[in-house]
C-alpha cells in the first residue's frame, strides 16, 4: 500500500517494521513512533543486558564518535543524550586538547565542546534504552529476516517472512504497512527485489581494500590525559599510516591505524608497536608509554564501499524504504555512518509530516530520491578523500570534478597547516563531516585567495593547469562546470532548525 489511503488510529498509520536494531534501526524507529501505532524492530542478534559488543556490529570495537552534526540530531531525537552518555561514564572533550598532524605540519588546539567520548557499544546501550523507554516501540531478537511478504500484484510490500534464529526449520509471516530496511552493509534487499522480479540498477562500488587495526589501553587511576585526539595523517603518495589516539569510557584510551589501498595495519603486538613508533608524529607513541595496554590489536577489513541507486527504479514497491549502510556506506575514517544515518532519520521524518498532511502518491519513491540526493555529496567527498590512495579504484557512474577536487583539497590542507590556520582547517572538516554545504570551501573567492597564497608551489600550479582548460571564463564559471552543483536538502532541516 501506498500509505496514502490507510486508515488513521489516532492519527498514526498501524504498523511499521524496522529491519536491523543497530543505530539506522534505532534512529528511524524513534521517527517512526511519532507516525505508526506500532513500531516493530527485528534484530538477528541476542541484545545485550549491558553495555557490550555485538555480534552483529564486527566494528564495534574501532572508534566511534560523533560529529557535531549527528551530536546536533541526537540531541534533538533524544534531548539529554550527550549528558546520559556522560552519566554512564563517557569522558568529556571539553578542555583538553586537539593535535592534528599531517605531510605539512601540526596543528595544536583547544576543544571548549563538553562532547561525550564512546564506544559504539555504549552509544547503542544508551541509545536503546531510550528506544525501548518508548511505549509503542517493540523489539524481537534472535529473528532473521528472510524476504519480503508482497501483495498479489507485486506492487506493494505488506510485511517481512522471518526465521527465529534458535528454531531455524520454523519460519512465519509479520505485517506491516511500512518495513524499512536498515539491516546496513549485510542488507539482502538488492537480491530480494531482483528475486522478485524488480530490475535493480548496478551499485557503484568504490574498492577501497580499507583496513582498522585498533588497541585499547587502561589510563592509570593517578593520570590524566590531556589531549581529545591525536591524529597522525597518513600520506597516501608513500601509503604511511594514520593514526589516531582518542578516550573512551571506563578510563580507557583507544588507538586506531588506518590505510586504504590494501596496506593493512598488523594486529601482532610487537609490531604493532613498531608501526605506531613509525607514524609521521611520535606524540601517539610517546602517550601510549605512560598506559598500560589491555587487549591485543584487533583488524576490521572493509574490501569496498558501494552506493545503490534505488531511486533510479521504474518500479519500487510501496511500503519499503531503506536508509543507511543498507543504501550508501562510507569509508568510517570521516564518521560520516551515523551522521548520515542521523540526516536520513531527519528527511524521513520531514517526509512522514508532510505526507500526513497532504497525501501524494509515489510516497516511498519520492523519499528515495530526497535520500539520494543526501547521499551524493558525502559519497563525492568519500570518493574524493580515498582515490588519491594507491590500490583504491572506483567503478560507477562519472564522479565529476573529483581530481580537481583531490589537487585543490590537497592544496587546502597545505595551506591551512603552513599558515596555521585553525578557522579553514575546520571548515574543511566541518564540510567533509557534513555540518557545512562543499560550497563553503569550494567558491570562487576561497580558491583565488589560496591560489594567491601559493602560487609558488607545484599544488598551486597544477591547479591552475587545470582551470586554464577553460579560456575566456571567469573563475566562477570554470567551478560551476568542473565542480558538481549538489542539492542542499541534506542542510535544508538543520537550517529550518536554526
């Protein structure tokens, strides 16, 4: 069904079913709680009774952190969130300090925010319990989704076929009027729908060959650690590490290295060791001798990232939706997963308003493409950020602009480290972590200030090489066929906010 004609109870639709409990599931079925009588998440794990890794999630134990832009969103889904992960034990960033190092220099900064620090598995803890503090939200666990329950037409999905996971020959049938899958980067929809006759456009797919190493280490009881994050960037023309050094909760610190490309960081202790000593800052290595390590290196392997293309089908089912790793995911090195799964949640929730108001037809369709369009910057940036790595290709649709993008970024941070430039070495992550629109670091007058400032440099100068392709043109002309114009929609909510 199209939701369009089904009946109101006290001014909810009857029942939606989220696929998957992890933070897309959880975000989405607290939107969804304001619009359906009853909200269904199926997770395939058994959640855990306390603040523990699961199964489900094998990145759990890598770094995890909010952007302000997901802190942004979290906070207004759930007011207080920030406080409760602080409560339950999560360190604060305010006053200590941010170290950034990378091939031209370091930059050393305060952080006045008072943001919680965590792991994933207590983010997920405190994020579900408030879920679950919601009356109309239900969980079942230990279930596995197995397909897609259809009308008779094939037209609209109208529940999920699922198998309890400790009675595997028993399987049934749930109904719902809405399922949207979440169930990330294991997501099965592409296959389900091609089963069921839907013609599925090909992903674009970037390989990446991205590898985690990560290790945790207990903060003495009679220290303190001073700093936010260190951060030692890697440089991808010799494929040297990154690191980044950061705290958790319960006075543990946690240290990551990271290279796309195929050049996977050990996970033996001994040279784990060496590999961190080797990082372009010592800083990392010099902090780590004062803690005491409790867990050996553990790897996370991610092959390739991929984009779907679901808004591109002729045919798509009513009744489904899907947001998330399940749709687009994302190289975790920016944190751009759960800020966009956040941004997702938040159009949905536009969508859902609007749709309650003033009924149209193609509803699920019509979110699709408003995801779509959310989804495209961040996975230019993403492109942009790992093809100057080498043994990173990318398969799929034209990503334009990108290597005028990769020289000028290159030569943005550049400029920013030499001058010290505190205010555009944030803008650059504020835009790469999707609190700010690309057109606040690529514009015309930020490009020929940065040109002017180095002009002496090879950076600069094959920047120009590249602009002088189009003669006879203003500078603002040349960005405006180089540079992708994307759609705002994915700040057209924060704005409304403001």
């Amino acid at each position: 069904m199209s939701k369009t004609g089904v009946t109101f109870k006290k001014g909810h639709w009857e029942k939606a079913i989220v696929i998957g409990g992890g933070m897309a599931g959880l975000l989405s079925a607290r939107v969804l709680s304001d619009y359906y009588a009853e909200v269904l998440i199926i997770e395939k794990d058994d959640l855990p009774m306390k603040p523990e890794i699961r199964a489900g999630t094998p990145q759990a134990f890598h770094p995890h952190r909010f952007t302000p832009r997901g802190k942004m969103i979290m906070e207004r889904l759930f007011p207080g969130f920030n406080d409760e992960l602080l409560t339950s034990g999560a360190p604060s960033t305010q006053n200590k300090m941010i170290h950034q190092t990378n091939q031209y220099g370091s930059l050393v900064m305060p952080n006045t925010e008072n943001d919680a620090t965590f792991s994933r598995a207590l983010l997920e803890w405190v994020c579900r319990q408030r879920v679950k503090g919601i009356s109309n939200i239900k969980f079942l666990s230990k279930v596995d989704v197995i397909g897609l329950l259809m009308s008779s037409d094939q037209a609209a999905v109208t529940g999920v076929h699922v198998r309890e996971r400790e009675q595997l020959g028993q399987q049934k049938t749930l109904d719902a009027d809405m399922v949207i899958d979440t169930s990330g980067r294991s997501s099965k929809l592409a296959k389900w729908l091609q089963g069921l006759g839907f013609d599925v456009p090909n992903p674009d797919i970037l390989k990446v060959s991205l590898g985690y190493s990560t290790r945790h280490f207990k903060i003495p009881s009679h220290s303190s650690v001073k700093w936010d994050v260190i951060r030692s960037a890697g440089d991808p023309s010799n494929k040297t590490l990154t690191g980044v050094f950061s705290t958790i909760e319960n006075n543990i610190a946690e240290t990551v290295l990271y290279c796309p490309g195929g050049h996977y960081p050990t996970t033996n202790v001994d040279e784990y060791e060496q590999e961190v000593a080797r990082l372009a800052d010592p800083l990392i290595a010099e902090v780590l001798q004062e803690l005491e390590p409790i867990t050996v290196p553990r790897g996370y392997r991610i092959t390739e990232l991929f984009r779907h293309h679901f808004e591109e089908m002729e045919r798509w089912p009513s009744g489904l939706l899907v947001l998330g790793d399940a749709f687009c995911n994302f190289d975790p090195i920016f944190g751009q997963g759960i800020t966009m799964a956040a941004i997702e949640a938040e159009m949905l929730e536009s969508c859902l308003r609007e749709q309650r108001k003033h009924p149209l037809p193609y509803f699920e369709r019509n979110i699709l493409q408003k995801m779509n369009e959310i989804v495209e910057p961040a996975w230019w940036l993403n492109c942009a950020a790992d093809l100057p790595w080498q043994g990173v290709s990318y398969a799929g649709k034209p990503l334009k602009g990108i290597e005028f993008a990769q020289k000028y970024f290159a030569l943005y941070i550049k400029h920013a480290t030499t001058k010290r430039n505190f205010e555009l070495y944030g803008l650059y992550w504020a835009v790469n972590t999707l609190l700010l629109p690309l057109d606040q670091i690529v514009n015309s007058q930020m490009i020929s200030s940065i040109l002017a400032s180095e002009e002496e440099s090879s950076e600069s100068k094959e920047l120009l090489c590249e602009l002088s392709k189009a003669c006879g043109q203003t500078l603002e002309e040349q960005l405006s066929q180089i540079i992708p114009s994307f759609p705002r929609a994915a700040f057209e909510h924060m704005n409304a906010q403001k």
